[in-house]
C-alpha cells in the first residue's frame, strides 16, 4: 500500500489548484452576489484536460484512474465547490451513465462535446416529490406509436437552465413502479421542453440549477437509453462518481477552511498575541486537520476501489457521509475564527459554509448514507 501521490498525480494536482486560483476565484465573488455561473468556465477546464479525467479517450476524455480524478476533484474545489460541480457535473453522472446503458452511437453523437467543453449536459431526476425514493418519479412516458409523450416537472437540477442535453428519467407504468421507470435523452430545441432558473438559494450560488418542464413533448422511440425497467441500476454508476465527487470535493472545500483559519489566526491580534496562540483556537485547528486527512483517506480509499472494479457500496457511503458532514463543520468552524469577517464575503470561509449545507444534501443525505452502512453491516434491509 502506497500513500504516496504519483508524480503525474501531482502534476494534476498544481494544474487544478492553479486553474482554481487563476480562473474560478476572481470572479467568484461577484457571480455568488448576482447567482450566476460562468458556463465559459467549462470550456477552459476541457482546454486544460482538467473537464473529463475519467471519461475514457474514445470519447474524448482523458481516461485516468478515480485516484487521480479526485485529486484533480479536491484541487478545483479549493476555489468552489458550486462552481466545479456545475463546470463538471456533465461527464460526472450523466456522461458516465450514458457511458453505461447507450448504444455506441449515442455514445459517439453525445459523450465527445460534453468532454471538448462544446455542449452541456444534465442529469435530471428529481421531482417535486421525488427524491430519495426514485419510486415516486412521477414525470410520465407514454408510447405513442414512433415516439414518446413525455409530461412532468424535474427540479433542482444542475446546469438546467442552460443544459443543450438532458439526460432523464421517467415513468412508462406506475403499475410497475422502479420496473416501470425508463432513461430518455433529449435535446434543448425540442418543442415541449423548458426551463427555468432556481433563483434564491441560500447555498450553491456560484453554480446552476434550474426547473425543467416537459409539456406533451414528442420523443423518438430511439432516444431511450438502455431498457426500460433498468433506468436506476444503470444511472448507478452515474450517481456512484458523483458521491466520489462530492467526497473529494468536500475534502477541498475543507481544506481551503483550515488554510484561511491558519493563516487568519496568524495574524489576528487580540489580547496581545495572535489568537493562534491560544490554545482553544489550537485544539479547532487540530480537529479540522485531522478530520480533513480521515476524510481525504477514506475518499482515496474508495476512488481506489472503484478504478480496480471492486465493490464499494458501504466504503462510497463512509467517504461521502463523512467528508461532506466533515466539510460543513471545518467550515462552520472557520467561520467563527474569523468572527464577523467570517461572514462577509471579503474571506472565503463564507462561501465555502454556504456550499457545505447542499453537499451534505446532494448525492444523498448523511442519513441515507448512514442506512446504506448500517444495512450493509448488518445484512439487513433498511428500505422496504
């Protein structure tokens, strides 16, 4: 076992960090004030090969292992989570999942704009009510002769508003429940689709989310992707790199809190000395440090896990609990040492606090990653 990073891997490591500082930073501030994400971000990303590490050549990524893409992961989100999951989030889950179920014509037709930077594309489920519980999916799909009917409503979905392609799933029998549920991928010009900005968030405001609308839209029967009844076990994979991403992501964001505490109580005068040196300040500095390496490891660990083939359901649920509950606290932590200038957005500490509250969210809840272990401990269902 060697825990020592690869020459290439750090490498990837100064390029992301650098990108992050030189590109997502200066005009971080300004964006989260109005809520709005730069989409040209993504097109410098696939410039840099930084856009699809792990998305295989053949379709344009750079086909590297789960390691050196959560490391690559970690370094961007230094600057914004928000911002690199929205920049991202197209060959994170919905590209990988198109790279599981789809024909290799499909593949070749979606998968190489999305990892040139030259189209943007989303992965949309949830609903009003569905979330967690994908059984609930209620945006419907009737077979019309040559095509589909689509009707339903997706929300908080990333990049929604200003997706060329989405990649959906819907309800053909509700008789049937999750067999009845079907992956479609459509197009942004397709008549009886819109979309609408998710304005008024409290968190993930440098990045993009939207409501997607579909009104008795045609679809032609070719553009499902694999078999119906399939559509959850084959977006799995899809969702497993997303909590890969939100793990190491998490690990970034943190890491960034714990820098600009360090460097804030350094400097920070009261009482006659930096507040770095007393020793309450101290004791926080050393827990966010050690829960910040425990999450980089475990996050490490699993992206290992998932490049050699080898089954991680309850290890992917470890990482991404942890690092994420792990990221909201460095980051609530951080704010307070920096008192009321934590709260402003002068200091960074701010903005990773607000993007920590939907990463503990997305990808799903601490809670439902603490079921997924203890069912895989026990050996003993948690859903019925």
């Amino acid at each position: 076992m060697d825990f020592e990073l690869t020459e290439e891997q750090r490498m990837f490591q100064d390029m992301a960090r650098k990108f992050a500082e030189q590109e997502i930073l200066p005009s971080l501030k300004e964006n989260e004030r109005q809520e709005k994400f730069d989409p040209s971000i993504i097109k410098k990303l696939a410039a840099q090969g930084l856009l699809a590490p792990h998305i295989p050549q053949e379709y344009g990524g750079l086909g590297l292992d789960y390691v050196t893409s959560a490391i690559i992961w970690e370094s961007l989100c230094m600057a914004s989570l928000s911002v690199t999951q929205a920049a991202a989030s197209g060959p994170i889950q919905p590209v990988t999942n198109l790279l599981d179920a789809g024909t290799e014509e499909q593949k070749q037709k979606f998968i190489p704009p999305v990892c040139k930077g030259e189209s943007i594309m989303c992965g949309a489920v949830v609903e009003p009510n569905a979330g967690s519980d994908s059984s609930m999916i209620e945006t419907s799909a009737v077979h019309s002769g040559n095509h589909w009917i689509i009707n339903g409503t997706k929300i908080f979905i990333t990049n929604g508003e200003i997706a060329d392609v989405v990649l959906f799933i819907a309800q053909t029998d509700k008789s049937k429940g999750l067999k009845g549920l079907a992956t479609f991928i459509v197009e942004k010009d397709t008549p009886g689709l819109s979309s609408t900005p998710q304005k008024g968030k409290i968190s993930w405001r440098g990045g993009s989310e939207g409501t997607l609308r579909f009104t008795d839209m045609e679809l032609p029967l070719e553009n499902q992707i694999g078999e119906t009844g399939r559509a959850l076990r084959n977006a799995l994979r899809g969702i497993d790199t997303a909590r890969l991403f939100l793990a190491a992501g998490s690990v970034g964001l943190a890491q960034s809190c714990l820098e600009a505490s360090i460097n804030y109580a350094k400097q920070r005068v009261q009482f006659g000395k930096p507040i770095g040196g007393h020793q309450l300040i101290q004791k926080i500095i050393a827990e966010m440090a050690t829960k910040i390496e425990a999450a980089r490891w475990l996050t490490y660990r699993v992206a290992d896990l998932k490049s050699r083939g080898i089954r991680h359901i309850k290890e992917m649920s470890y990482a991404k609990y942890f690092a994420t509950e792990t990221a909201l606290w460095v980051a609530s932590q951080a704010v307070k040492i920096h008192g009321s200038f934590g709260t402003i957005d002068d200091y960074p500490v701010g903005h990773h606090y607000q993007d920590a509250i939907t990463a503990t969210i997305l990808g799903g809840t601490a809670q439902m990653h603490q079921l997924t272990i203890g069912q895989q401990l026990l050996e003993i269902a948690a859903f019925r």
